[in-house]
C-alpha cells in the first residue's frame, strides 16, 4: 500500500475511535470526550452527583436521570419527566451558570408565600418561627448547591453542615451571605422576599421592596398564591416582565408547589402557565410528577404535608397547604437536577463547537432574546411598545418605602409576626395617601378573610367620592390572602387617595375591622 493510502487509512481509523467514544459512554456512564471544561469546571465542589462529565447514566446524557441519577432512582425515569412543565431555552440561565462557574459572586432572590418562608417544617419548639435560611427550606437547598459550583466555595474555612448551623443560618467561615447582597464582599447571597398569603398582583409592584436589583436569578413560587382569576393574569405577566426588563438580563425559575387546602387543587398556577411559556421561563412542577400518587394513596399526603393533630391516615388535623421537609427537599432536588441538565449541555455544546467556543464571549455563546414588546394581555398592535415597567410601592410590609397616611383619623399600625398594617375597627375612620401616577392609576392592597371579622372600605380619589370602589374584607374562603382593586380613570399626575371604613359591613358577625397592607401605582 502506497504510503500516502496508509497515512489516509490510519487517520480513517483514529477519527473513527474518537466518534465511537463520543457517543457511546464507557465506564460509569462517562464519555471519554465530556472532560471537564474549563467554563463548566471551575474549582468549589462541583454538584452534588460529581463532575458534569461523569454524567449520563446508560448513555442518557443531559437528561434528568442522566444527571441526578440517585434521584432517578428513588422518583422513576417517567415520573421525573413529568417535573418539567416547560424547559425553555435557558439562555439566561446558561449565562449565569457560566458567570458562577468562573468565580462572579452571584445573588439569588426568592419571590414567594408562606411556603417559600418555610411555614409547614416542623421546627423546635427553641428555634425561632420564621427561619426563612434554615438549611431545610427548598431555596437554601437550591442555593447551596449552586454555591457548591462556585470557586467561592473553596474558600469557605468551615463547610456547609446543615445539622450543626445555627436556626437563622450561619455563614461565619463562609463565603456566602443571608438577607442582603454580598457581592461588594465577594460573597454569593440568598435574600428570601416571600411574604405569606401573598400573590402576583403584590409583587409585581414590590419585590424590589423586600431585596435589590442585583438579584442574578429569581425564583419564583407563587403557585398557590394566586387565585385562579383573570385579573392575576395580567398581575403575573406584569410582574415577570419587571425582572426580565433589568438591565442585567436575570435568569427567572418559575417553582410549581400544589396544595390540598383549596376548592379546587388548580390553582393560580394554571393562570402562570401560558406566560411562562410565552417569556420562555423554565418551569419546575412538583405536582405533575407525584399528585396523581397523592390522590391514589393518602399515606403519600402524610409524607408531603404534615399532620399538627387528628391520628394517621385521616385528613382532619393536617396542614395541607404548607409542604413538609420532604416536600421541601423533593423541589430544591427537581430544580437542582434541571440546574445541572444545562451544565451539562453546556459542556455539550462546548464540545461541539471545538476551540473557537472558548474566545467567544459570553453575551454570544448565550445570547437573551428581548424581553416581547407587547404584553400578551392586550390586543395585537404592531406599533405598540410596552416600556419597562418601574413600579412604585408604598408597603407596610416593607423598611424601604413605608406606607404613611398624608392624614388619618381612627387608624393605627399594627402587627402579627411579620405581618404589618393600617388598622381601623370603628365605622367612619378615614385615612388618605397622596401618590402621583403616570398612568392614571392606583391600587390599594389588603387582607381578606373569614375569621378576623372584616368590614368594607369606601375608597375615591380626590374629591370624586360618589365615583369610588368598595373594598370588602370579608370573605367565605378558609384561607387568608392579599388582595388589591385599582382605582383609574383620572388625569396623571399627583391625587390623593381617600378611604372611609363603612357603616355596612360584609361580616356575618357585624364587625368593621379592616388592614390595609400597601399602595401601588
């Protein structure tokens, strides 16, 4: 054979070895080719099932079992499948991944209810009822293992220990922060926002009240805090627009909780899914995967929810609106696998792209689509622009802007927990805010319920009092919940808003009493 054939021939045969190896694993599901890379490998830990490239268990590559197979395993290949309602394109993501891998400090902030705070793990009776850190709480779990990924981590002087940290979360000896960003100290955080019993049509005017701007990736779980209204349509879309439209592109996960409480287990989370889809946010469902388990067996209930009284195997005496600890533990595992299905596409893509993938900057090995120019609450017209939205808040649940009346008489503050307010008990009490408004609007945000003996509120602007809207505090739902009515027709520009506590009450029993939580314009 003439020498240049042989030369042809070897080269035939070493090109092929090499295809061979990268599509067929060998040993533990490792490909020969999927070596770390070095924008996916960075020093700190890695993730909880080892290195990227040793994943894709039997040859399934970048897929949920592939990645997180212990977690296979214990929930089944077809029933973890289930968990991603929608994947999107993760191009945020990806980016954020990339940035933490390299060693940029990072922030994750949590825009959520009751469950978000933890409220449903069984605490000691010494530690304190709002834990919102403790290493049990799914966002904490989730935290720590992007922490985990980064550099950063490498340099904690103690490691993560969940039994022997502190109840309000630890970070002495650790390059992580709680409560505020840490990215001046080069620190990576995690800022808890959720309030309880409150919805989409709260946040999406006062989230930046409970955390800052900087946030590298929301999580969202709102599931089961917003009713399914058409009005929280429009809240939700609004409100996911405002994190996408910040100027550093976050990376948002929607997180779809379930609970049994309701009239119905569809709650607002079917409202969220349309728009999660249109503004391409991956979305993590707990429910798809084991609701139907729930229905078919009770004692999958008592594993997910916890019992507070009543005797095994009956509903009565459990808490089914708040996940337990394992319910916990189950969500942050679902979005921590779905986390690490993008690092290892991302070493896929790597891979395949050859050398020039590594001069390539960021912004285009993963380019963020703009944010659509029309909301999809709103009729089609190709010249419409909707702007940026920049919301105004006045809360009192918050340190930052605080709700103060311009006057009142018959009104107090008064708290529950964390739970703040204007209060007022007796008919005839009145209160006014003075706000300015762009667009010619405002909404008044307050509590409703069926066992605090709530009354009406009598709400105008400016002197337009037969022109108002009544607030009724009151309602026959066995939950607690925020909810707000907007007030619009009027010029922009600068009103006051004016509220009377009425004669007329809705409460069966005749009370008058009604909390006044926020105003958003």
């Amino acid at each position: 054979m003439p020498p240049s054939n042989r030369l042809l021939l070897i080269s035939s045969i070493v090109i092929n070895i090499v295809l061979f190896l990268s599509l067929y694993p060998i040993g533990h599901g490792q490909s020969l080719l999927f070596a770390p890379h070095s924008e996916t490998s960075g020093g700190g830990g890695g993730s909880a099932n080892g290195e990227l490239s040793a994943r894709g268990r039997g040859g399934q590559g970048c897929t949920m079992c592939g990645v997180a197979p212990e977690l296979c395993d214990e929930v089944g290949e077809d029933r973890l499948n289930r968990a991603i309602s929608h994947a999107g394109s993760n191009d945020r993501l990806r980016r954020l991944l990339a940035k933490i891998k390299a060693g940029d400090p990072f922030t994750v902030g949590v825009i959520g209810g009751s469950v978000s705070q933890g409220n449903g793990i069984l605490w000691g009776e010494d530690e304190p009822r709002e834990p919102w850190y403790r290493p049990a709480i799914m966002h904490r779990i989730i935290f720590e293992h992007l922490h985990a990924l980064s550099p950063l981590s490498a340099h904690d002087k103690i490691p993560f220990d969940p039994a022997s940290e502190s109840p309000v979360g630890s970070a002495t000896g650790r390059k992580v922060v709680f409560g505020v960003s840490g990215k001046k100290d080069g620190k990576n955080a995690l800022v808890n926002g959720a309030q309880g019993g409150t919805g989409s049509n709260y946040f999406a005017y006062c989230w930046g009240e409970h955390m800052d701007q900087d946030v590298d990736l929301f999580i969202v779980e709102l599931a089961i805090n917003d009713e399914p209204l058409l009005h929280n349509i429009e809240s939700y879309e609004l409100m996911v627009r405002s994190l996408l439209d910040l100027p550093h592109k976050p990376a948002v996960i929607n997180v779809e909780i379930f609970a049994l409480l309701f009239e119905t287990i569809a709650f607002g989370g079917e409202m969220h899914k349309g728009l999660n889809e249109f503004y391409d946010i991956p979305s993590i469902s707990l429910r798809n995967p084991f609701l139907p388990d729930l229905m078919a067996n009770f004692a999958s209930v008592e594993k997910f929810f916890n019992r507070n009284e009543g005797k095994k195997g009956e509903l009565e005496g459990m808490d089914v609106r708040h996940l337990s600890q394992y319910g916990h533990r189950m969500t942050a595992d679902l979005v921590n696998a779905y986390i690490d299905m993008q690092l290892c596409e991302m070493e896929r893509r790597a891979l395949h792209a050859g050398p020039e993938w590594s001069g390539k900057r960021l912004e285009d090995k993963y380019p963020v689509a703009e944010v659509p120019k029309m909301r999809l609450n709103q009729k089609y017209d190709p010249a419409t622009v909707v702007p940026p939205l920049r919301p105004s808040c006045f809360s009192m649940k918050s340190s930052k802007h605080k709700l103060e009346p311009l006057k009142q008489q018959g009104w107090s503050k008064w708290s529950h927990g964390e739970k703040h307010y204007w209060i007022s008990t007796e008919p005839g009490a009145t209160i006014s805010f003075a706000f300015s408004s762009a667009l010619g609007e405002v909404q008044l945000h307050y509590l409703r319920s069926a066992i605090f003996g709530l009354g009406n509120l009598w709400c105008w602007v400016d002197d337009a009092k037969d022109d108002g809207v009544r607030m009724e505090g009151y309602w026959p739902q066995n939950f607690n919940i925020a909810q707000s009515l907007p007030l619009s027709g009027f010029r922009p520009g600068d009103h006051v808003l004016n509220c009377e506590n009425e004669v007329h009450t809705a409460d069966p029993g005749g009370k008058h009493e009604f909390r006044i939580i926020s105003l958003t314009r």
